[in-house]
C-alpha cells in the first residue's frame, strides 16, 4: 500500500512539474506580431466631422443621431455609448480637441460632464453622461458655411 502512496505522488508530482514547465517556455520562436496590424485595430477615429475624434471605446448610436447639411449650416447630434473612465474621457476629448485646433470655451464635470469648443466658423458641445451600465456620449456640432447661401447668392 506504502509503495501505491508513493508512486501516486511521484506521478503526480511529475504531471505538476511538466505542466509547469510547458507553460514557462520561451516564445522567442514565435513569428513576431504585425505592428501594422495591431495598429490599425487600436486607432480612434473621426465620424461626420473631420475634426472631432471619438475614442475607438465608443460605438455610434445611428438610431439616436441626426445630421442636417444645408447652404448656410451644417449641424450634428451624435451619440456614442461605451464603458469607459469617465476622467480618462474627459482628458481625452480635451487632449485631441486642442490638438484639431478647438479652443476650450468651458467645462462643467459631474455625473454629466460638459466641454464647449470653438473654432473659427465651429461650434462643439460634449457631454458625457456616467451610468451604471454604460457611458453615453453626445456630441453636437454646428458648423457655418462660408456665405454660400447667403440672400445675395440666392436673389441671383
């Protein structure tokens, strides 16, 4: 019975210690990752307007999204939901927004969060709301034409 106990523990020990081993093994052999690739997967992206980049986190809402183009204007309502920090997105759209030129106008943070931008002929107003279950994240952006549909261009 003495040599049944010890037999039993040499092998399992010996299942341990393989397994251990198997699961430490240098990947040096392995292909390397196409850097490109994972790239390409990690990247943020711009939706309706070339200047306003959403978080690659946040997925777009078309049935709570509206966008009106005209000769004078062009205005956008956008929804995004996703489960993010809400600090991390605040810093985020205040980092990116700088960096596409916009002027922070003001910033009230709370349980809803708002930022206001400006630009020459731009208006922008992010606000992000913290919930349970989900982040939502409305952006509205107005954007003025160049005169194009001013009356002058229209009595013509």
């Amino acid at each position: 019975m003495r040599f049944f106990f010890h037999f039993g523990a040499v092998v399992c020990l010996c299942f341990v210690l393989g397994a251990c081993t198997a699961s430490t093994t240098s990947t040096s052999t392995d292909q390397p990752v196409d850097s490109s690739a994972q790239n390409y997967e990690d990247l943020n992206y711009y939706y309706e307007f070339d200047d306003i980049l959403i978080p690659k986190e946040l997925d777009f809402q078309s049935d709570d999204s509206y966008t009106l183009d005209n000769r004078k204007f062009r205005v956008g309502i956008m929804k995004f939901t996703g489960r993010v920090e809400i600090p991390d997105l605040l810093q985020f759209f205040l980092n990116n927004m700088a960096k596409d030129n916009w002027e922070k106008i003001a910033a009230v943070k709370g349980k809803t969060s708002i930022l206001s931008f400006e630009k020459f002929n731009k208006s922008c107003v992010i606000q992000v709301e913290d919930t349970f279950a989900r982040d939502t994240v409305t952006i509205i952006a107005v954007e003025t034409k160049d005169g194009s549909g001013s009356e002058t261009d229209l009595a013509k």
